[in-house]
C-alpha cells in the first residue's frame, strides 16, 4: 500500500461517525439505502448556484461508481460504492459535488473527502423528507433506453437477475419487504437509541407481541447499521408486503409504549434483551 492510499485511510478512519445521517428526516430510509435496498432512487433538491441541476441518489451505480454526470447534465450519486469512508454523510456530499463540477458526460477524477467538504446536511434541507421509489431493477442506470447496444442491454439484463424483488412499506418509514431465493423478509431500519429499542424488543418478545402477525412472521434479530438498527421479521412467502401494512403500523404503536415504558426489566426481559444483543448483526 502506498503512502498516500495509508494517509488516505487513516483520514477516513479518524473521520468516523456513528451516525452520519443523523438530524435528517429520512435517515432511516438512506441507511436502508446505503446497505439493505438493491435497487432505489430518490430526488434531492439542491439551493444556491446548483438549484437548477437535476440530482437523484440512488442506491448503485455500475462498477459501483460513487457518481456520474449524463451527456444531459443529470447527476446520479450511488450510497453503495467500493470506497470506504469513515463518514458516510461526507462521502456522499463529496461524490456529489464532484459530479456538479465536471461537464455532461465527464466522469470525476476524485470523490475522496477533503478537510472542508461538507456533510449532506449541509448541502440539503434536513427536514425534507424524500420520496423513495423502489425498482425491480437498474433501468435507472441508462439514460436513453433506445439507443442501448446489445452489450449494455445483456450487462443490465444480468444486473437485474441478481437484485430481488423489494417493496417499501408505506403506513411506516424505513421498513422494506425483500424476496431473497426460498425466503422473505421485512428489515426495518428505526430511528430510536439503541439501547433503548432493545429494551423495547425484550419486553415486547416476553410478553410474545414481537412478532408482526399472529401467524406469518418470526422475529429473527436486528442488523446494525450507522448507529442505527434496522430490526428483521422472516416473513411467509404467502404474505405479501401488503399484508404487513397494517401489521407495521400496529408493532410501530407497541413499540412506542414499550420504549416509554421506564420500569426497570424484569429477569426474563433481562435475558431476553442480552439474547437480542448476541443475535445483532453489524454492517457498518
């Protein structure tokens, strides 16, 4: 490893955060998107001198690019790349800065992050919640479906095939159905403290209400992912995402009065709560 790639990556290990979407509206949704979704996109609206730059965040781009501009201007900036960064906010400021500076068509030479580039707080207004869409593939990759050579169509033909069917809940945020080979799942990302949400769980899974449907759904662990965790039901294959609208708003509800509820754990809840802990899975 050279010098430079050495002092690269202890920059971005000193520039951990725990939680670097923390403060936005939708930072359930762009830990979903960063790390459970295969395929998603949403738009940003950028203010100042870029305010009329068409910018949609999408969860990868081919050869797991941080970016690139379209021959129209339209800039594409991916959450899952090969780059790792101990600040993911930062990170995606910066691939999308880069992109805004280079002409239609150009691909950035650098997405690396500086002393002074911002965090995406910074760059948007934190308090607007985006609009995600879900795909049941990457059509959003190709700027002129038309014009596509045969090469390109087979590259996203196989790109496709690989990514599984995934829908977003829509009565809770952060929640997303997902069809992986013989299996179903619901991962949701939640915004609550760790510690706390666990708690929540270990009362709820001893008084038997942590599973979504009385019937359908098991409770299986929790991944772990900036700072957040992101809670896991297999589901039966026979239960369709519409199926657990109702059944997530309902948990939502049970878990807002378990997490009020400030009464020291009982044993049970005690070993309940240690057992979620040994079962946690973490991403980043």
């Amino acid at each position: 490893m050279s010098k430079a790639s050495r002092e690269r990556r202890a920059a971005e290990r000193a520039s951990f955060v725990q939680r670097p979407f923390e403060g936005m509206a939708s930072e359930c949704d762009l830990v979903a998107m960063r790390e459970l979704v295969p395929a998603a996109t949403t738009k940003l609206t950028l203010s100042g001198e870029h305010a009329d730059r068409n910018v949609t965040l999408v969860t990868v781009l081919p050869l797991a690019l941080p970016c690139l501009t379209r021959s129209s201007g339209d800039v594409l900036v991916a959450l899952q790349t090969q780059f790792p960064a101990g600040d993911a906010s930062r990170q995606t400021a910066a691939a999308l800065l880069a992109a805004l500076a280079i002409d239609p068509g150009a691909t950035p030479v650098s997405v690396a992050i500086e002393p002074g580039t911002p965090k995406l707080q910074e760059i948007l207004d934190p308090a607007t919640a985006l609009e995600v869409t879900v795909h049941d593939g990457f059509a959003f990759w190709v700027e002129n479906p038309n014009e596509m050579t045969p090469e390109i169509e087979a590259s996203l033909e196989q790109a496709n095939a690989a990514a599984p069917p995934c829908t977003r809940l829509t009565s809770v945020e952060g929640a997303y159905w997902t069809h992986e080979r013989d299996k179903a799942w619901l991962r949701w990302v939640m915004p609550h403290d760790e510690h706390a949400l666990l708690k929540a769980f270990a009362r709820l899974h001893v008084a038997k209400s942590d599973n979504l449907l009385a019937e359908g759904t098991r409770y299986v662990g929790a991944f772990r992912a900036h700072g957040l965790l992101a809670p896991v039901w297999e589901v039966d294959l026979d239960k369709s995402p519409d199926d657990l609208e109702d059944a997530a708003k309902a948990m939502n509800e049970r878990i807002g009065d378990a997490l009020a509820n400030d009464t020291p754990l009982t044993a049970d809840e005690r070993r309940a709560r240690d057992g979620f802990v040994g079962r946690q899975v973490t991403i980043r």
